[in-house]
C-alpha cells in the first residue's frame, strides 16, 4: 500500500516533467513583452559578459561556431588557465599577472546565439578579423600609443575616468574585463541606456534628427526607431578624442536591438568609417538578462591617481638614467 501511494504521488510529476523542461514549449508559451506604446519592451538589467573575444583566436580559424560539447571543453581549458598559479620571478612580473578571477567579472561562457557557442564577436568579416586599415588610418593613428605623462590630458580616457575603458559605454556597447552590466529605461521619446562601468549614461532619442555634423559628443548623437519589433539606433557626430579602434570624426555605427526571449536581447552593430577600415564591420552577441543590481562605479577624474602617475614621472625625469 505503502508503495502504491508513492507511486501515485510520483506520476504527477513524471506527467509534468517534458512539458516543464521542453526548450519547444518555452519559446511556444513566452509571449514579447509590449510598452503602453505597443513595441517591444528591452527594460530591465542586461549584461554582456563573455569569454568570446572580439576577434576569432588563432587556433579556432576556421571554426565560427563550435559543438556544445567543445564550447564546454574550450570554457573550462580558458577557465583553468585563467585562474592558474601566475607568480612572476620579479615583482613587476607579479604585478602584470595580478588579475585574476577574484578581481573580474567577464563570465566563463562563449556567446552563444539560438544555442549555437560562437567563437568571435565579429561575424562579418566571415574570417572574424577586423579588416584593414586605411592608408590614411595608418598615418593618423602612428604614435598613437605613446605613454605620455607630460599632461593629464595625455593619459587615456578610461584612467581619468571620462569614459569606460574597452567601449564598454559604446557605441558598439563591448564586454570588456568586469562591470558588464546595462540598465535599460524606456519612454516613447527616448531610451536610457546606463552602463555600469564609469556610470555612462546614453540617452537614444526616439524618431528625432541628428544633431549638426559640428556638434561632437562622447558617445555619438544616438537616434532610434523601430523596425518592426527590433530597436535600430543610428549614431554618428563622435568626438575625435573617443577615437574607437582608432577611428576618426566619420564614424557611423547602426546598432540593432531584437529582443528574441524573455532573457536575452540580440544585439548587433555595424561599424562604418572609410577614412579608417576597408570595408565596415559587424559584431553580434547576445545581452542576457541578470538580477544585478547596477553598482556604482566610484570613479571620477580628479583621482588621486593622476598627481601619483604624472609626480611619478616627473621624479624619474631627475633621476640619473640608468644604464
């Protein structure tokens, strides 16, 4: 009696079970999300964090995708060499290694897209790469890496704390080594991007026209409208000091947002400036949902890592050179 009791107890559950865990039932029963407006709503907290790189490594060239069963092979071979004893022989060679896990937050899982793990982030070019640059790029950009400590001026956006390091405040919005999180607020007028990182805020206006060429912001002039239900934003009137893979004043970038289940957002960008690439140049990778919450990035320029860095070099300037 005992045993039949349990039995029955356990055939419910049995009967539930395909239809709880089928990925076919899922995407049948999720319905889009719809504004007041009625378009797609993208609000909430999204992040873009991966262990897919921007360009597609050397040992996986002619792999755009992998097999679930290699993408997991590759995650743990990353995870386990990016979390191996690194100690230098020196101490500078400690410092260089000192990140490790406990300091990032850039996940531990390929991109993967309708289930398939990608293995760059750039899908065109088809070979993963960014294509070349321009003959002019190359002149404007010689010299472009100098460590320069004569000015605050000449230090990186991202030290001063002007502007996320890696793109992350985009546009095109890159997964970069932690704070990869994105909140998004949306009115019929325009849409909030708040990146995590830095504490950028971009602001999307809806239906409007680009700013004039002569004005120059941070982030671009980004301009939206609706496709049907994907969000595309157009963004142009970069400010030469952003200067993103060593892009010029013409930068344009079309951003597409699809919101393809009730935890991810398609994103897909094209980078167009022909007075540095070749030819333009597209990313696409998902945004997932995640509880965050946002944190505050607690940087600011003015830290007290300027005077450090540039009283630093202004010391080493009086000491003998050494041989």
């Amino acid at each position: 009696m005992r045993f039949f009791t349990s039995l029955l107890m356990l055939l419910p559950v049995v009967a539930q079970t395909p239809v709880v865990n089928s990925a076919a039932s899922v995407k049948k029963t999720w319905t889009l999300p719809r504004t007041p407006d009625d378009h797609p709503d993208l609000q909430g907290i999204w992040t873009n964090a991966t262990i897919t790189t921007m360009e597609r490594p050397a040992d996986l060239k002619d792999k755009p995708t992998l097999l679930e069963k290699d993408a997991v092979a590759y995650e743990t071979r990353v995870d386990t060499a990016f979390n191996a004893d690194r100690h230098g022989a020196t101490p500078e060679q400690d410092r260089d290694q000192a990140y490790n896990r406990l300091f990032l937050d850039r996940g531990d899982k390929l991109a993967r897209v309708d289930g398939v793990a990608r293995t760059s982030l750039i899908v065109d070019p088809p070979d993963g790469h960014l294509p070349a640059l321009t003959d002019e790029a190359k002149k404007r950009n010689a010299g472009r890496f100098r460590n320069s400590y004569d000015s605050v001026k000449d230090r990186p956006l991202g030290e001063r704390c002007l502007l996320g390091f890696g793109s992350t405040s985009g546009p095109p919005m890159l997964p970069v080594l932690y704070n990869n999180n994105y909140q998004i607020v949306q009115t019929p007028g325009a849409i909030m991007i708040l990146v995590e990182m830095v504490h950028d805020v971009r602001i999307v206006r809806m239906d409007a026209q680009h700013l004039p060429s002569t004005i120059h912001k941070w982030m671009g002039d980004s301009i939206g409208h609706w496709e049907g239900d994907t969000l595309v934003v157009d963004t142009a009137n970069f400010t030469e000091k952003t200067r993103f893979r060593g892009s010029s004043g013409n930068l344009h970038i079309v951003e597409r947002f699809k919101r393809t289940d009730g935890d991810t957002i398609l994103y897909r960008a094209t980078v167009d400036d022909p007075t540095t690439f070749t030819t333009p140049w597209t990313l696409e990778y998902p945004f997932l949902a995640t509880p965050g919450p946002i944190f505050e990035y607690a940087c600011h320029e003015g830290n007290y890592a300027m005077p450090d860095i540039l009283g630093g070099a202004r010391q080493m300037e009086k000491e003998p050179t050494k041989q």
